[in-house]
C-alpha cells in the first residue's frame, strides 16, 4: 500500500482511508469517491460492493490492469474515467 500511496498521493487531492472495503466500494459505486485500492482483501469484502462499482459504470482491475475476480487479494477500482491515469500512478 506504501508503494502505492508514493505514486498516488502526489497527484490527488485526498488520501482516505474509512476502515470498511465493503463501505468504501460502495461509495465508489455511489459516485461519493472516485477510487479505491487496496491490498489483502477477501471476498467477502469486495463481491457484493464490487457489483454496485460495475453496473454503476466503474472499473475493478488487477494492478496490472488484468481481469479482476473476487479471489484477487488486490483491488483497484475507479468510477471508469480515472481508471487508465491511476494505473499508471502505480506503475511509477
């Protein structure tokens, strides 16, 4: 997550961290924040809130930006638009 946060932080205005993935990818879903990542979450943290992220129009990825699936421990997840830009903030 460090290393993450070394290549996002420079280029947004907030860093929160709320204590709930599943609160949190709801609020994704719900157009209240417009990322979200995270290591070392389990599925029964991501795969109701990752459906509201999905349908709402939003992205969920592999850091790679492969092919996510509820048994990935690493979620990176954006409202769609940003989801290209941050990919490459976490590659640096």
């Amino acid at each position: 997550m460090i290393r993450w946060l070394e290549g996002i932080a420079p280029n947004v205005r907030a860093i929160k961290s709320m204590g709930s993935a599943v609160a949190d990818i709801a609020s994704l879903g719900d157009g209240v924040i417009d990322a979200y990542l995270h290591s070392g979450v389990k599925p029964w943290d991501v795969a109701a809130s990752s459906l509201l992220v999905e349908n709402a129009g939003g992205k969920i990825t592999t850091q790679e930006g492969g092919d996510w699936n509820i048994f990935e421990s690493e979620i990176i997840a954006s409202n769609g638009i940003l989801h290209d830009e941050m990919l490459k903030m976490l590659r640096k």
